[in-house]
C-alpha cells in the first residue's frame, strides 16, 4: 500500500481524546491531525516523538491532515487502524498469505454472527467459506527484536465478541482466522497481553481450542507506503 501522497514530518505534541494528535511541523506550525486510533496506543504515542502525517485530500475536511506513523526507538510504526484491512486483503489477492491462498473469491465487511461484520470471507474452491478477522496491532513495551508485539492495548470487548463469533463459525461448520496485523518490523514474536485484558486472553484459548485458526505478520513501514513482510512467531494462550 502506498500512500496517495507524500506524508509530513514532525514531532509529536500530545494525542488526546482518543481522535486528536497536536504536531509541530519540521516548519515549526503547529497542527491538530486526525488519529486514526480509537486504542490506548500504549507504547506508540511519546511526547516528541518523530511523525509522519498524510495530507487530507478532501479540502472540506475540519482535520487537514491524518496521523499515519511514528518513530519508536528507531523503528517505524503505523498506528492507522484504517489500513489493515485492506493490507490484509491485498495481501490474500496476491497469494502473499500461504495459509489463506487457493479462495477465488474475496470478499470485505460482509455481515456475519450477531450484528457483526467480518473483515474479510474468503470463498471457492470447493472449500468451506472462511471468516478472516484482522486486528492490528502496534504495541511493544520495550526495545529490541526479542521484545514481543501484544494485542490488546486495552480492554476489548469487541475482540472478545468478535472471537466468540469466530468460534461460532467454525461450529457452523466453516472455517475462522484470527489475523493479527503487527504494523512494525522490530519484533520477531507475538504475544496476548493477558495482564491488560485476561477476557480476551481466556476467550483466545477457548476459540483457539475450538477450532479457530490464529495469523500473525510484521509491516515494513516506511513514509512511502506500508507492506506485508513476514510471520511472526505467536505465544498464545494454552
């Protein structure tokens, strides 16, 4: 994925209120961006830290620009959660998905479970339609490649419904994936974050024991665009 435009460097001021970031642009202007982030964004979110913001293209827009990455000990971190159900899809379509290729037919936001959407069904091929759920996933509490990426950042019972549906999907005789999107590339491991949000880590272990399958890949991310790299070792709950 590329994005349509060149993005602007700065440093970040503060996030707050969940959809606002302050930046002081390379200019020296100070701008208010769109973040793109409804999580706690534990990890990602310094004071000072280099950004990198993508201009509106829509002049009618209040927010002229939208918060896309950020720069934590010398890595580079998408924090946009509007992007990775479409780095995902894109992925799949390109056969880059080894677990999820041989579907000739793909779908997105399709209406599922109990006034749910699934982020992505797979179908064709003579196989049992599969329901794709991405998460993304940025935080990483610590330098170092040996230091594992974690879902959740904070307590989540949309995650924890959305697993709940995944298992229900599998009783109905299809097959369910948990795909966690990591948008960085400094860490070799997954990991649940059990100590924020132990619901989701206990319905994890249940969905994972009923069947549902569970995905993990890194991003390069550079301010030219965003790609899927490689798998990422997973330690899930048992």
């Amino acid at each position: 994925m590329k994005f349509e435009n060149p993005l602007i460097e700065g440093r970040l001021i503060q996030r707050y209120k969940r959809f606002f970031a302050d930046v002081e642009l390379t200019s020296g202007e100070k701008v208010t961006a769109h973040c793109a982030n409804s999580g706690s964004m534990l990890s990602v979110k310094e004071p000072g830290s280099r950004v990198w913001l993508s201009p509106a293209t829509n002049p009618e827009r209040k927010l002229k620009f939208t918060w896309e990455i950020i720069e934590v000990h010398g890595a580079l971190v998408g924090i946009n959660t509007g992007h990775p159900n479409r780095l995902v899809a894109d992925a799949i379509s390109a056969g880059q998905i080894k677990p999820l290729k041989g579907y000739p037919e793909l779908k997105r936001e399709q209406k599922y479970g109990k006034n749910s959407r699934i982020d992505v069904l797979l179908s064709g091929g003579g196989k049992a339609p599969c329901y794709v759920e991405v998460k993304n996933v940025t935080m990483k509490r610590g330098p170092g490649a040996k230091i594992p990426a974690e879902f959740p950042d904070s307590v989540t019972e949309r995650g924890t419904k959305h697993l709940n549906e995944l298992a229900a999907m599998v009783k109905s005789g299809a097959r369910a994936v948990m795909f966690y999107l990591v948008q960085r590339c400094d860490a070799e491991r997954f990991g649940v974050a059990a100590d924020i949000d132990p619901e989701y880590a206990s319905t994890l272990k249940k969905a994972l024991k009923s069947g549902v399958e569970a995905l993990c890949y890194g991003c390069e991310v550079n301010p030219h665009g965003i790609t899927i790299a490689d798998p990422l070792t997973m330690d899930l709950p048992k």
